[in-house]
C-alpha cells in the first residue's frame, strides 16, 4: 500500500510549542517528499502571493529593509527573501542603476548603519586592495550579530587582518544569500563564497602549515557545524523557545516583531525539510549534545582547533555557533552543555573573543532601534 502524501504543518502557531511529530510513516521516499511539496506549492501559490501582496502593503520601508536582513542572514525562508527583496528592488528602481555600486560609504555617516572593522593586533599592516564592505543585519545585544554566519565571516576578516567597514543599512544583495560583500565593486554573496573569494583575492593560504588530513578532517567538521548543529539553535530559538527571547538579545522595530510567529513556522518547516526536524525535541537535544562532545574531543587542551597558533576557518565557524549558545541561548540545554558539561568549549569562545574583538562592547548595540519603530 503506497505510503500516504506528507504535509506540512498548517495549524495556527502558537510560541513556545513544538509541531515536531512525524509526519512521514517509515519508508517514505523523498520523492514522494518532493513531489508532495511540489503539488502544495502549485495549489496555493495565488494564495501565498496574495498573502504577501497584503503584507507588504503595510510594511514601511524600514521594516522592509530588516526584514530582509534578519530572512537572508538566517538562510531560511527564501521564498519570502526572495519576494520582499523585488519588492525593496522596484522601490529603489528608478534611482539605481543595474550596475550601481550598492553601497556608498559617501552617503552615510552614521556609526550605527557604518561601522569599521578592527584587524587582529598579531597581523601589522592590514591587506586592503580595496574597500572591503561586510553586509549584514544591525548589531545584537550581546554579540555583534544574533546570526552565525555574518559572524563567522567577520571573525576570519579579523583573524587574516583584513581591513573591512560593516553596512546595517539594508541594501539588498545581488542574490538571496546572506551575508555578503562587496569589494572592488564587485557584489559576492553567501558566507562560504565570500571566504573562497576573499582567499583568492588576498593570495591567502589559510591552511599551509597542515597536511592533508588534518585539512580533511576540519572540512567535516565544518560540515557538522554549518549543516547539523547549526539546525539545533535555529529549531532552540525558533521553535522550542518560541522566539520568546529574542527582544533580550535583539533590538528590533515593533512592525518587525509582528512578523516573528511567521518566521517561527518558516524555520520549523525548512528544519523538517532539512530532517533534524522530523525528530522529536528531545532526540535533537541529544543529537546536538553529541555534537559539542565531538568537538570538545576534537578541541582538547588546544587554543585552536587544529592545534596551531592561530585560528583558521574551523575555528571561525565554531566560534560563530558557539557564540549563539553561551550568550545568546539563556536557558536552553545547550548553554548549559557548553557551560558545564564541556568547559573547554567555553573556554575556547572566551580566548577567541579576547584575542579576536577586543572591541566586543563596542561592536553590541543596546541603544539604537532602527527608525519608524
């Protein structure tokens, strides 16, 4: 008997409680996944965009330009990125030319939308071709950004001394992908490919002082970071917590905090799609724990996690995560894991913020609501 067509959660949500119940029996195909999605999607498209034709209409422009902040740089919800970004585009259509240089550090003087990056203190004369801009959403409350991966990719700037400044402005990317940069008047979008192209535009070898295996083993994990554990805070903040503690780590504009509950079902849906989903809480709980024992095996007594005298890649993207859970993730069983159970992880977060930003409390934002809030 053929297994019966998925469905995505649907029902009204509600903060703090979980959908995570199976919903595929065992067995299921994945193109029977698919293909159940795809057939959703095609029935209720007209309604989808009439949805967001009446949200946008009641949206002001500032709330526009976080809202594509805060959907790109959690790489979730593409669909509404990708519709709130045409939108902000036809906004600006008319004084912006296709080939226009993005971001103007002329036009704005602000230290709230432009802020310069310091370079590590171990590097001497910083590399700057050009000027390299980082753009990402508004500064958090405790750490400079609440999203992983603008941070990880501000923190390998610092750790390779690149002079960089950051845009909180909003202007939209040449992609969906956040966060992205520009350099040389040239627009690279999504974490991964602005670190290639960053490596290859500096002549860097990020690498050279390990062998092939070593190299090997920090790509997988990596992977582990970027595509399992990753998957655990977003489900924690999300779906678990409800959202319920973002305001104490994010200054947001009451328009945008109306948004939230849809944010929260977006992100349960593309866990579920993703597969850590589909688990129950407790089973992620516990996944995830086995994932920071993992590292804390991997780390040891090392300053860095490849055990040489500077941080690398690894260690960027570890920081970024773990950074989420110890100051970002108060009560949930992951700070306490990485507090307690595993202390050479915290330990790790703490070296790194010290070397790295020494700045830290410059670069948090506790004061600043963006305008029209």
């Amino acid at each position: 008997m053929a297994n019966p067509m998925p469905t995505m959660p649907t029902s009204s949500y509600v903060p703090g409680v979980s959908y995570l119940k199976p919903r595929i029996p065992a067995g299921g195909s994945s193109a029977i996944i698919a293909e159940g999605f795809l057939d959703r999607f095609r029935s209720e498209k007209d309604r989808v965009v009439a949805y967001f034709e009446t949200l946008i209409s009641n949206v002001d422009k500032n709330t526009l330009a976080v809202g594509v902040s805060l959907a790109t740089t959690l790489g979730i919800g593409g669909a509404a990125a990708w519709y709130f970004h045409r939108k902000r585009n036809e906004l600006k259509q008319a004084a912006q030319s296709k080939n226009k240089v993005v971001f103007n550090i002329d036009e704005t003087s602000s230290p709230v939308k432009i802020q310069k990056g310091g370079t590590s203190p171990e590097e001497g004369d910083a590399k700057q071709p050009g000027v390299l801009v980082l753009h990402q959403c508004p500064r958090g409350r405790r750490t400079p950004c609440i999203a992983p991966y603008p941070l990880k990719l501000e923190t390998f700037l610092r750790v390779n001394g690149i002079n960089y400044e950051v845009d909180f402005t909003g202007s939209e990317p040449r992609s969906r992908s956040s966060p992205w940069i520009t350099l040389d008047l040239e627009d690279i979008s999504d974490s991964q490919n602005c670190l290639a192209y960053i490596v290859n535009k500096y002549g860097m070898e990020p690498e050279k002082d390990f062998d092939d295996k070593k190299r090997a083993v920090a790509r997988a994990y990596n992977h582990l970071l970027e595509n399992h554990l990753y998957w655990g805070i977003a489900l924690w903040r999300w779906v678990y917590d409800g959202a319920r503690s973002l305001g104490d780590i994010q200054l947001l504009p009451k328009k945008t905090l109306e948004v939230i509950p849809d944010v929260c079902r977006t992100v349960e849906q593309a866990a579920w799609f993703h597969g850590l989903g589909k688990k129950t809480s407790d089973d992620v709980i516990s996944a995830i724990n086995d994932d920071l024992k993992s590292l804390s095996e991997f780390l040891g007594p090392n300053n860095f996690f490849l055990g040489g005298d500077k941080a690398t890649e690894l260690d960027c993207t570890a920081f970024a995560m773990l950074s989420q859970m110890l100051w970002n993730m108060d009560g949930s069983p992951f700070q306490k894991t990485v507090k307690e159970t595993y202390k050479n992880l915290s330990d790790f977060c703490w070296r790194m913020r010290a070397r790295y930003w020494p700045d830290w409390d410059n670069c948090l934002n506790n004061t600043e609501l963006p305008e029209d809030s």
